[in-house]
C-alpha cells in the first residue's frame, strides 16, 4: 500500500470543515450553541428525539409497552432536527449534555427524571413498567446484547456507514476495514438467530428493540443503501428475524415517529396522541 501524503501533526487543531453530509454540524467541543427552551406536553413522557436508527429504538419500545397495556407509556415525541443543530440547544442539552438523540424526560414522578443514550433509556422504560426485560439468567443473556449493541453500532454506523456512504472522499483503506467489522458483526448476530427466535432466546425483548434498527435495518437494505454490498442476503438468519419483527404493528408505527425521509406517508413529524400515527 503506498504512503500515504498526510502527516498528523504533533497536535492536532480544528482549522478546517471536515467536509461530508454533516460536516455543519460537526465541532470538537461541547455544550449550547443558542438559547432555546424544549417543548413539554401532557404526557408523562417527553421524547425529543429523531427516526434515526437510535430514535427508532426508542419509539418502537414506547408503542410496543402502549401495545401491552401500560398506559403510563403515553408520550409525546417532538422532533429533533439533527441537520439544522437542534441538538445543540441550551434545553436539549439540559436534558443530554452530549447532544445526541434520542433524549426522554420522564415526569411522571415529584421531580422530572433525564435520561439519555438510547440503551439507557431502553433498559429505564424496561425497569420502569416490568416488561421486556426477563428475569433470571435470561436477564443477563437479554442485557449482554443490548451492551453488545451499544458497543458494536459505533463501528457499523460511525464507520462503515460514514465512510461508505458520508465521507466527501471514498477511502478504500477505511471502507475495507469497516466492511469487515460490519460483517463480523453479522455473522456474530446470524449464529446467534440461528439457535434462537429473538436476539436473547425466547423472548422479545429490549435486546431485539435495541438491535433490530440497526442490524435489521441493514439487511432489509434501509440504511447505507449498502446490503448488496456487504451481502447481506448471505445472513438468513438475521433477515428471518428482521422480517418477523417488521410485522409487529408496534414496530411499523415506532419506526414512523419522527421520521423526515422515505416514502412521505410514512412520516409522522411528531407524535401526541395515539392518533397522530395513522393506520
């Protein structure tokens, strides 16, 4: 492989647009950029979030406890638009300092809860109203997955996706070693599906909310534009399971909310009431 023309400086500084699809948004240090006070409706819960593969996590576990009965689920989702900063506003950040979606405030208690990061807040409302989350040693199997997830969806989404489909130059070094690790990934869940129904064993669970965006997503060839690619009908297992979550009525309406790309009646900018989603 020839040398590459580029030498790190001995410390690196911020002189420059990085380039790419969000390179506005994109800076080396934290906090509010502008004043701005978050939205609050009437319901306990308060989501500020974006149908991003992390949003959706979160979205679908809200519609899958309303689903189940638990009517303290009701929420209401405002939008956040990642594009045009909103992140950075002084009440998003109050709410999640590292200004990422989704972020909840729960106020359903004396005095409001934040929660930030989506696998936190996956295992808060799993907690929080005793469901899809078992009990025993399968507790342990269901949360070792959710932390898989968490760990693992950085190199597929930060890296493979960013550098196959964002980076304003193509970098075949970058691709191909973000390529591999996807696939890895892949066939580490595939093995797993192909002795159980869900992600953890028998039951649904937080485990598959969490993964089913991303993973499901990629080989039903909705993020990246990338399944054949990485070939992604290689990894049966996962796409057995995909489909079958992508028929759960909760799933197809979590996945609508706060959507701003796809096919225009599948959006729902924002969701209040259980009506907001249409059938």
């Amino acid at each position: 492989m020839p040398e590459s023309p580029y030498v790190p400086p001995r410390v690196w500084t911020w002189n420059k647009a990085s380039g790419g699809r969000f390179a506005q948004i994109n800076r080396p240090t934290a906090g509010a950029t502008h004043e701005q006070v978050l939205p609050v409706g009437r319901h306990p819960l308060q989501l500020y979030s974006l149908a991003t593969p992390n949003g959706v996590k979160v979205t679908v576990m809200l519609e899958e406890l309303l689903a189940a009965g638990h009517s303290g689920a009701e929420y209401d989702a405002w939008l956040i638009d990642i594009s045009a900063g909103d992140q950075f506003s002084s009440g998003f950040v109050a709410v999640n300092p590292n200004s990422k979606i989704p972020a909840l405030l729960d106020r359903s208690g004396p005095e409001p809860v934040r929660v930030f990061e989506s696998g936190a807040i996956l295992l808060h409302l799993a907690e929080k109203f005793g469901a899809f989350l078992p009990q025993g040693r399968a507790r342990a199997e269901c949360l070792s997955w959710l932390f898989w997830q968490v760990g693992s969806a950085p190199y597929l989404g930060g890296g493979f996706g960013h550098f196959y489909a964002y980076a304003p130059v193509k970098i075949e070094y970058a691709i191909d070693r973000f390529a591999m690790e996807a696939k890895r990934q892949l066939d580490v869940l595939d093995r797993q599906l192909a002795r159980h129904e869900y992600v953890a064993g028998s039951e649904y669970s937080i485990a598959d909310m969490a993964i089913w965006p991303w993973y499901g997503g990629l080989v039903l060839d909705r993020i990246y534009d990338a399944a054949e690619f990485l070939a992604a009908h290689e990894y049966r297992h996962i796409a057995r399971w995909a489909r079958q979550l992508d028929e759960r009525p909760a799933v197809r309406r979590g996945r609508r909310v706060n959507r701003l790309s796809g096919d225009p009646a599948e959006r729902v900018r924002e969701r209040h009431e259980a009506g907001d989603i249409p059938p």
